[in-house]
C-alpha cells in the first residue's frame, strides 16, 4: 500500500493539480475581453475539423481523401496563425502550459495515491532439462545478433532451432519435448508463438520462458522483462522465479495479449500487410468502412450486449486506458482473471469528431471486461487476428480466460513493470486534495 510519505506527496500533486486548473480558468477570464473566447472556441473547432479530415483521408479515397489530408494538417495550422496574428499566442500558450501542468501533477497524484500492485512472485527452482524453441527470423534476427542460442546452451538448455524455409508446428514440437523430459518450455520469438508454447506448458503444468527475441515483444513487456537485451530473459534459468499469469482463450487457440476482430483483423489477413502495413491499411479502409466490405460484428459481453460494432478488441487483462492499446501501452497485471473489451463503431464524420473531443465518453467507443465474449456476425467465418496472427474462425467466436494457469519463470533481476499512468478523474483529484476518501477507481 502506499506510505504515509506517498499519501502526503500524492495530496500535494492533487492540490498543485487543482491549481494548476483554477489558475487556465483565472487566466481564461482575464482573456474574455482580450480575445479569451476566442482561443477557446478556435481550439474546439480545430480539434474539430482535424478529426473530420482524419475520418476523410481514412474512410475515403480521390479528391475526398485529398481535402481530408489538408484540412487535417490545415486547422491547427489555421489555429496557430490566427493566435499569432491576434496576439493571442501568449495568452493561448500561458492556458495549454497551465492545463499540461495541471494534468501532468493529477496523474502523478493519482499513481502515487494508488495501492501498488504488482503480481506476486515466487522462489522457482532451477530447471534440470529445459527446452527453449528459437526462431532465426523474429525480430529481425535477434536470436543470431545476440546469441541466444549460445548463450542458453551455456546454461544447459537445450535449444530447438526453427529452419524458416519449412513453416514447423511448434505446439507439436513443445509436446515431443516435452515427452521427452523437458521439465521447462520457452520461447524465443513472435507472441504468436509465445501464445502456441505456452499453452503446452500450461497444459502440463511446467513453467515456461520468455525470450524477447520478437518485433514488439508485448506480452515481455506486460511481464517486465527486458526488450532491449533479450539474453537477460535467459537468466532466470540460473535466478529465476515464478509468476502465475492469465492465459486467454478463443475458440480452443490460446492466446497472450490480444485478440481483434473486424477491420484491424480484415487489413492483416492481405498478404501484403506484412511487407506495407500502412499502405495495405489506407487502400483498404475505405472500403471496410463505408463500401460493400462493410463488416458488422455483434458481441455478448457477459450481461451486456454490443451491436453493430466495426471493431473489437478482446485483451488478456485490462489496459488502463483505450488510449494504452497503441505503441508502448501496457496492462498493469496479467493475474487479475478477466478479459479487456474494447468496442469500435464510428460510422461518419460527425461521431470521429465526438471521439475527438470527449475521447472514452463517446458513444462510439465501449471499453468494458468481462469473463466471457461471444462474437457473432451475419457470416458463417469472419477473420481474426490472434497475437498478431491472421486466421479464419466461424461464428460464434467465444473468448474466456483461464485463470492462473501459466507458470512464467522470469529473472529475478529485471526492469520491472512501471506504474500506469491511469486516466484522469476530477472528482477523484478534488477527494485527495481535500482529504476526503477517495472514491474506488
């Protein structure tokens, strides 16, 4: 839990906060007269119209995907010149410095204020005949420039090497080691196929090992494990110990980090993705958006139904925000035994926008969790991207999660897994500047 120096620190962050929010409005209403409206409400429009012409460049293509491309790059540009030419660019710059350091001191407040939770570790033995499986071409050949192979033979695994010419069938290969004594599986490579081993080790109760040795390396991530040198993942057969994590499952194929379905799983199933991913993206958006490839998924959340929805996101564990689901973002734990949801339906300009403005209030995103997902849709097999992997599966799709049933053995010298930033909520900052109790998160 956190301290009583945590809780005083956090308190001052939360009153800083506030401040820093009271002194944006002090300094608005000083501008009235001086053009304080103004900045406000050219602002607004600019966020506006840049979202308008994103869904524009995105959903359409000719002359239409043209003028979306300029008025996305032209409103802010339009907002800057009129501030300058106004005079207004110090009172506009004064308002965003004073909102960033508003927002900046709220969530250090709130990740400070916050119990810490960080999934619970064992002491692990050391395994006595592990097996690690190692692909040559993941990650653009990080097996070979940082020797793993050596490297875990050093350390007495022994390591089954991938040829890429000839695709192999690695939950095949992880039950053949395992029938022959292997008492540790692990991975070097994709999540995809972290996703295929794991669930081996799992079926047989032995502990399992993550290299990350892959593009992104997600699920090593979430584990806190280091991206940058995946031959300090090879520790933990000398000093390692045990992490009991989730692993998800959809239509009987496990999997680690994600599963999409809808346009994300539509793009990745072309061939030519993998070679040109945003180009691939931009000439087909168009069509899966608004033309005849317009796919709508339905979806049962447990209790809650989802319609007509053009994307959905099912996760291994929650991301703190819909906002953590690109680039860097993470999942705090990966044992909390429930699914992320995360559902897409923006169907034109007018609600891009509102997703624009009022981001995770809008109605065209749902973010829930759940234990169970079931995905229908009026066709009898719709795409689905697994871990990253493109595959067919026919409807329903059902998502659940099995609890606990992962035993990871990690070094026990690791980065670790930093604090979320978790997302901002006025009501919760005033409760711990004032000091009453905060309200559950």
């Amino acid at each position: 839990m956190t301290g009583p120096g945590g809780g005083a620190a956090a308190r001052l962050l939360a009153r800083l906060a506030v401040l820093a929010a009271v002194g944006s409005v002090v300094v608005l209403l000083l501008a009235v007269g001086e053009g304080g409206l103004v900045i406000v409400g050219a602002g607004f429009l600019g966020v506006v119209l840049c979202a308008v012409g994103i869904w524009w460049f995105v959903a359409h293509r000719g002359a239409v995907r043209l003028l979306g491309a300029l008025l996305a790059v032209a409103a802010p540009v339009a907002v800057v010149v009129l501030f300058a030419h106004d005079g207004l660019w110090v009172t506009a710059l004064i308002l965003a410095l004073c909102w960033a350091a508003a927002l900046a001191c709220a969530r250090a407040a709130l990740r400070r204020s916050r119990p810490k939770r960080s999934m619970r570790a064992v002491a692990a033995p050391r395994p006595r005949r592990p097996v690690l499986i190692m692909n040559p071409k993941s990650g653009g050949g990080k097996v070979g420039r940082f020797g793993l192979v050596e490297r875990a033979e050093e350390l007495g695994a022994r390591v089954i090497l991938l040829d890429p010419s000839a695709p192999a069938d690695v939950a095949a290969l992880a039950r053949e080691a395992v029938a022959g004594g292997a008492d540790l599986l692990g991975v070097a490579g994709g999540d995809g196929t972290q996703a295929l081993v794991a669930s081996v080790a799992a079926e047989h109760d032995l502990p399992f090992l993550v290299v990350s040795a892959g593009t992104r390396n997600h699920f090593a991530m979430d584990l806190g494990l280091d991206r940058t040198d995946p031959a300090r993942c090879l520790d933990a057969l000398t000093d390692g110990e045990e992490l009991r994590i989730d692993l998800g499952d959809v239509a009987g194929r496990p999997f680690v980090n994600t599963v999409s379905f809808g346009v994300y799983a539509d793009v990745v199933q072309r061939p030519e993705y993998r070679d040109d991913k945003a180009g691939t993206a931009l000439a087909l958006m168009p069509e899966l958006l608004l033309g005849e490839g317009v796919r709508r998924l339905d979806a049962q959340v447990d209790d809650t139904a989802l319609s007509s929805q053009q994307a959905l996101l099912i996760s291994n564990n929650p991301y703190v925000s819909p906002d953590e689901l690109s680039g860097g973002g993470r999942r705090p734990s990966l044992d909390a035994g429930v699914l992320g949801v995360v559902g897409i339906r923006v169907e034109d300009a007018t609600q891009a926008a509102d997703l624009a403005v009022r981001g995770s209030q809008s109605t065209g995103l749902t973010v829930l969790t759940a234990h169970r997902v079931e995905v229908t849709s009026a066709a009898d097999e719709i795409p689905v991207a697994v871990d990253g992997e493109a595959l067919r599966m026919p409807t329903p799709v059902v998502c659940t999660l099995r609890p606990g049933a992962l035993r990871v053995l990690v070094p026990r010298d690791r980065p670790g897994v930093p604090a979320p930033v978790p997302p901002v909520r006025w009501r919760r900052i005033l409760d711990l500047a004032f000091g009453r109790t905060e309200r559950p998160g």
